[in-house]
C-alpha cells in the first residue's frame, strides 16, 4: 500500500505531466486487468480526466510507476 506521502507526490508528479507523457504511461501501465484506451480517446479526452485515470490506477496498482520527469535547472 502507498503510504500518504507517496500519494501525495504520485498526484504531484501526475500534475507534472503533458498529454504524450500521459498517454504514454496510460498506454503501458501494467494492471491486474485489461487496460486498453483508443487512440481517439487520448487524444481527446481533458487532460485532468487523463491525470485522474492514471493516479487511479496507480492507487489500484498499489505502486508508483517510473515517472520520468525533467529536471530542474
């Protein structure tokens, strides 16, 4: 289980995120059940509805995936 502090920043790092990042890990997020979106869909769908898709199924998952985010310069 995710203690709150990784919550917290796994809604962080989602927030982060721009629409090819999303879709990219939405795309290849290993779940305990089939997980298949259009390509029509993610490249519609707002982009809050993504970020909270991707923390949902990550709190499912009970993991933090492998963000990679820039760094700050």
């Amino acid at each position: 289980m995710l203690e709150p502090n990784q919550v917290e920043e796994l809604i962080c790092l989602v927030a982060a995120l721009d629409r090819p990042a999303l879709i990219r890990h939405l795309q290849n997020v290993r779940a305990s059940f089939p997980v298949d979106f259009t390509s029509e869909f993610l490249d519609t769908a707002d982009l809050d509805r993504l970020r909270h898709i991707l923390v949902a199924l990550c709190l499912h998952c009970q993991h933090m995936p492998d963000l990679d985010m820039p760094s700050a310069a």
